[in-house]
C-alpha cells in the first residue's frame, strides 16, 4: 500500500481541514434550501421544486465523467474544480431574480455537489496510500467524515442565528459566505496538498474504462448493498422531524437536540473509531452497522406519544444506535470500497459507488412518505429487515472480495517522533 518516498503525500492536515471548510459551507446553506428562493425571488413554491428537481436530475450521470477524470488527471484537481463550482453557484444564488437564474445556480451548485462526492474518497485514498504516517485508509476516512459533520454542523448552527431575523440581506449574507467556505476550500487544497500523479500509474492499468467495473459482479454487488445503509443513513434527519411533529408531538427541540447530539458525537468520536476499525475484517464492520441500524429501526418502531421524559431518553438511546453505526460504516465502506478497486482505475469504481448514496437519496423520501402513511411503525419495520438482510448479504459476499480488501493492518509508525502527523 505504501508509496516510495519520492512520492510521498503532503498536507494531510490541511486536507482536513479543507473538508470542514468545505462542509462549514454545505452547513450554512442546508437548513435555507427552498426558503431562500421563497425569500428573495418571486417564483412560485411548485415550481421551485421543479427547478431543484430538474437541476439534481441534471447530474446523475457526473460521476461517470468524474471517475473517469479522477483517473486520467488525479482526484484532487477534480475536487477543487469542483469546489469552485459550488463556490460560484452560491455567488449565483445572491444575484438571482426568476425561473431561469435559479435553474443556473442551482445546476451549477447540484453539478459541483455530485463531482466533489464523486472524486473526494478516491482523493482521501490517494492520500492515504502515499502518506508518511501510520494510520491507514479506514482512519482517514473516519477522520474526514468526523470533520465534515463537524462542519456541517458548526454551519448550520450559525445559519440558524442569522436568519433569524428575516432579512433578505441577511439571505444573500449567507450566500456569499458559503460560496467563501468553498473558494477558502478550494485554495487550500490546491496549494497545500500533493499525492502521486495519475500518470504515474501504467497506461495499461488505466484502461478498460467502465466496462471492466460492469464485469466486476463483487463490486457492483457491494454497491448495491450499499444503497440500503445508505438510506439507514438518511432517514434519522429525514423522518425524526416528522415523527415528532405528527406521531410524537412533542417539542421541536427536542429534534433539534437529538440532531445536534449525533453530529456532535460523529465529530468527537470518528477519530478514536478509525484507529480501531483496522483491527476487523471491513465486512464485519459493516455487518455490525447494519445489525445496529435493523436495532435502530425496532427503537423507532415503539416511539409514539407519551411523556416528555420517556420519549426522550428512548429517542436518545436509539440516536445512540444510529451513531454507533454511522460512525462504523461510514469509514468501513469507503474504506472497502477503495481496497476493493484497481488502484489505476479507483476513481471510476469509487464514483460509480457513490451511485448507492444517489439512488438512496432519489428513494428515501417517497420510502419514508408512502411507509408512514401506511402506518407509523412501518418504515422502520421495514428498514429493520432490509438492514438485516443487509448484514447477511456482506457476509455472504465477503468471500467473493479481494481478500486484501477485507482488513488493512496497521502501518508501522516510523522512527521519527512525529511521523504520526497527519502531514508532511
């Protein structure tokens, strides 16, 4: 896994520290979503929905280009591309007025989104194989991940004060500062940080394209798996809100805390699990977030109306649930995934990987809408079984992966005292 030392990766720090900017900037501008173009513009609520529809549909074949991109010229140009991509949109979002400027910002947004999703984890694996410490893949997947929800949160609280007050300038304020997260991003990421280039890679090993992936039953097969913990992962911010308004009924900060409480746990913990995950089979792993998730979903089954006490702690013991396996699967998986692809043709099989988590996101409100209609404790059920299906389906194909994929050991710290930093 190691590179040789003239190749060396630098600035794993401000890698990081780029992503929580990056996500500093997602945060700020998550909780506005359509209340912003309801704010500032005159177009109708259907119809933004459409506009916003039809600029996420615009991107569904993105990761295809940026795999193939992430290949031919590396991850990190792709991700700072894409980064300005978003930075310019939310330039874009302060100065729109009708139908067609919010079709364009949000496009250029949505477009800029799915490249950085489609390129950063074969960015952060490309970093990982040539970096000079000694924490492996899963670490630095689970460090940028406790770092995103870092950001993601430290965002969002801080939209949620300023906008309190109502005012457009205030809207547009929010905008351009988003659009700085991403720029300040971007800068850093191309200035600071270096992993070995594409083309060091042999041409012979950089072709095939997507027709190799499409013979490559194992992968596409955890891939598919994926889309179910991937909704798992969705739903607890998509579906709480609503329980709590029309099952629960009980106070809206409750939702809030319970929010709040996962990322902050995310952050704090994503670190100390990453140095741990090395030590089992990824597989397992994920089989174990799976089974935690099927827990997670009979937890919420049972949560309906009551008193405010009970409702709590019973909603924060499930929440516990949910991040327990949140904070295992997310640096498992793309950990797996990563070990699972040519390294010459990572960018490709990790962009069509990130194809689970757009399928998830396409399923997961019509999943959850059409289920709780139904009944409340419904999609629940029903995620309880498809996550225990889930477990029994990685370890059914554990077999059929690359055995090298399955567990990373430790890397040896070198002699150096400091060669455990993050960068170089």
């Amino acid at each position: 896994m190691g590179a040789d030392v003239a190749e060396r990766g630098r600035g794993g720090a401000v890698l990081v520290a780029a992503l929580t900017v990056d996500s500093v900037g997602n945060g700020l501008f998550l909780p506005l979503s359509l209340v912003y173009f309801l704010r500032l513009t005159d177009v109708p609520l259907s119809l933004l929905g459409v506009l916003l529809s039809a600029a996420t549909v615009l991107t569904l074949p993105v990761p295809l280009w940026a795999g193939a991109l992430a290949d031919r010229v590396g991850a990190l140009p792709v991700v700072v591309a894409a980064q300005l991509l978003q930075a310019a949109g939310y330039l874009a979002y302060a100065w729109v007025r009708g139908p067609v400027g919010v079709f364009v910002a949000a496009a250029l947004v949505a477009v800029g989104v799915r490249f950085f999703w489609s390129t950063v984890f074969t960015a952060v694996a490309d970093y990982a194989d040539s970096s000079p410490g000694a924490w492996t893949r899963d670490t630095w997947y689970a460090v940028s991940n406790g770092a995103r929800t870092a950001g993601l949160a430290a965002g969002g609280l801080v939209t949620g004060v300023v906008v309190a007050d109502g005012r457009a300038g205030t809207y547009r304020a929010v905008a351009y500062a988003a659009a700085a997260c991403f720029a300040l991003a971007a800068v850093l990421i191309a200035a600071c940080v270096r992993t070995p280039a594409a083309t060091d890679r042999p041409v012979a090993l950089r072709r095939g394209g997507y027709a190799t992936l499409a013979r490559d039953r194992p992968f596409l097969a955890l891939t598919g798996l994926n889309t179910v913990f991937a909704l798992s992962s969705m739903m607890l911010g998509l579906a709480l809100p609503t329980v709590m308004l029309t099952d629960v009924r009980g106070p809206a900060w409750l939702t809030s805390t319970v929010l709040a409480g996962n990322a902050f746990l995310v952050a704090l913990l994503s670190a100390s699990v990453g140095t741990r995950l090395p030590r089992h089979r990824r597989t397992r792993a994920i089989a174990a977030a799976a089974v935690l998730w099927a827990a997670w979903g009979l937890a919420m089954a049972t949560v309906g109306p009551g008193r405010l006490a009970t409702v709590a702690v019973l909603l924060a013991a499930a929440t516990l649930l949910f991040t327990a396996a949140e904070l295992v699967h997310a640096p498992a998986s793309a950990a797996l995934a990563a070990a699972a692809a040519p390294v010459a043709a990572r960018g490709r099989y990790l962009a069509a990987f990130q194809y689970s988590f757009a399928v998830a996101s396409l399923v997961a409100p019509a999943f959850f809408a059409t289920l709780y209609e139904a009944h409340d404790a419904a999609p629940w059920l029903a995620l309880a079984l498809l996550n225990a299906a889930g477990a029994a389906g990685v370890l059914a194909l554990e077999r059929h992966l690359p055995p090298a994929a399955l567990r990373e050991p430790s890397r040896a710290a070198p002699a150096r005292a400091d060669a455990d930093a993050p960068t170089r």
